[in-house]
C-alpha cells in the first residue's frame, strides 16, 4: 500500500508510534513526531477528560518550530464502554487533530480501524486482534 500523500515527505519513517494505554503521554508522542514518525496516543490517557485539549495544545506547540516533525494522532476508543467517545471526538475535531485512528471492537470480534488524514486513510491493526490471537496461542508477549 503506497504511502498516503499527506504523509508523502513529512515521515523520516513510514512508522507509526503506538498508541499505548497508560504509557504515550505529550513528551513521547513530541519524541515521536520529532524523530520523524508519527507519534500517537490513546485519548483516554488524557486524565481527566478536560486534559485532552491541553495535551493536543501541548503537543501542537511543541512541534510548531519544527519544520521535519512528523504528524500526530489521537487514537478514540469505538466502543460502548468508552463513555468520553463524543467528548474526545469533538475535541479532536475542533482541534484539527492531523490524525485520528478509531479503534472498534465488537462482542467475540474486531473490525479494522483506519486512520484519518485529510481524506485518506491509513490502516492499521486493531489492539484487540492482537489480544486474541495471544490468547489463543499462548503467548504473554
């Protein structure tokens, strides 16, 4: 799958940082996108949901000066136990994340999020693909 062009000439990589629960936080995603991968982050590590907002700003700021940044992208949990889904969306809309990337997961199965960027998408693979296929093998890691 070819690059999508908005991505054309901002990656030093075609490297997406995952969106890790608990761990990406404003200071790793800034690291990320200025190394010149896209740098991501789960929207409910953004504690209390008010913080959303500063972190976009935070981490907007921070890339501003840097011409070979790399975009950023919010990541939104699809799901009906994510009761902060329409808050986090609005904040990333009215914030122009450059990025988002839905994650879906349906009772027994997944359904594979895209990410969005100025009218392309980019696919990735669903964390809860991940979850069940450690299960069914076994594995920890």
């Amino acid at each position: 799958m070819p690059l999508p062009k908005a991505l054309a000439g901002r990656l030093a990589l075609p490297v997406v940082g995952a969106p890790m629960f608990i761990v990406s936080s404003p200071a790793l995603v800034i690291a990320q996108c200025k190394a010149g991968i896209l740098g991501c982050f789960p929207s409910l590590n953004a504690r209390p949901e008010e913080a959303l907002a500063r972190w976009i700003a935070e981490i907007r700021a921070a890339l501003a000066g840097d011409p070979k940044a790399a975009p950023f992208g919010v990541n939104l949990i699809v799901n009906k136990a994510n009761r902060r889904l329409a808050h986090d969306t609005e904040v990333c809309i009215r914030a122009e994340v450059p990025m988002s990337s839905p994650a879906c997961r349906r009772r027994g199965r997944s359904s594979r999020p895209s990410m969005a960027m100025a009218g392309s998408s980019f696919t990735t693979s669903p964390p809860c693909a991940m979850r069940r296929r450690r299960r069914s093998t076994g594995s920890t890691g």
